[in-house]
C-alpha cells in the first residue's frame, strides 16, 4: 500500500471522509457507465488515520453502495489517502437487489442486478439479505450510514485499539 495524495481517484484507492465521530475510510471499486463510483465502506470511525490501513482493506466492509466518488474529491468532500489492491473477494462485480414498494412500503416483487441486466425474481428470499441495494447515496446520506453501521457494529477506534460506544 503506497500513500497517495491526489485530487483524482483511481480505482483501489482509499479514500476519508469525515463524519460527526471522526474520519472514515472507502475504497473506490469499480466504475460503472451509469450508477458512477462503486465503493466498499471499511469498518470504524477514528480520530486520525490508521497507521495500518493495509489491516483494514482487508477487513469485510460494512456496505457496498454507489457513490460519486469523483466529484466528491473533486470539491473536497473527500480525499484520497492511500492506493491499495482491490480483495479477490471485492474484484468481481457485485450482485445487487432491487424493488419497488408499493403505497404501503412493501415491496413485493424482487429484482437482481449484475451491472448489465436485471431479472425478476418476485417475492423475498432469505439469500437477498446480504447483497448490497441498487443505490446511489449523496455524501450526507453515506455519512448517516457510516455512523449508524458503526454504532451498531461498536467500530469506533482511537489510536487503532476499539472502544465501547
């Protein structure tokens, strides 16, 4: 993993954005024609960067959601800290899920998504839980989500050593 500091985002970089708990990390994944910046958020918050951010590349991420990851570098929203190798695991393109709920906020029909072609799939499996939902979040969103996963997964760190929320 080599430092970087470059205002344009490279596919396998390492990028920090800030939240109300301290600084949080992402790695930019792929890019797709249409959705934009793909990225994996990396577990916890902390209160400067981590020395080791090799460890944390590899740890399974905490979501995979679309970001525009370009243009938030671009006016400083975020900032890329690292370049690293995309995991074997997080190379291939992701499976993701998608639906439409009705006027009650049920979704009753399920659709998978490849990055090229989506199928139905119709009601709710168990096996759709952990694949990542179609989405594109703006910074605040993304922000809201880091610190809610983290609250709920106790990822907060100081000085790389966890902490009890």
């Amino acid at each position: 993993m080599r430092t970087v500091t470059r205002k344009r985002p490279r596919l396998g970089d390492i990028i920090e954005i800030r939240t109300p708990r301290g600084l949080a990390y992402f790695q930019y994944t792929h890019q797709h024609s249409v959705f934009g910046g793909l990225i994996r958020v990396l577990p916890g918050i902390f209160d400067r960067k981590p020395e080791n951010l090799e460890e944390l590349v590899m740890q399974k991420e905490l979501l995979i959601v679309f970001f525009p990851v370009r243009a938030a570098c671009n006016c400083n929203i975020t900032r890329v800290v690292a370049e690293a190798e995309i995991p074997e695991r997080n190379k291939p393109f992701p499976l993701f899920k998608d639906g439409v709920a009705n006027k009650d906020g049920v979704v009753e029909c399920w659709w998978l998504w490849d990055g090229e072609k989506s199928w139905k799939v119709g009601k709710w499996k168990d096996e759709y839980r952990n694949l990542p939902d179609r989405e594109i979040w703006d910074d605040t969103f993304l922000v809201e989500r880091i610190v809610e996963k983290n609250v709920s997964n106790h990822q907060f760190k100081d000085d790389a050593q966890s902490c009890a929320v």
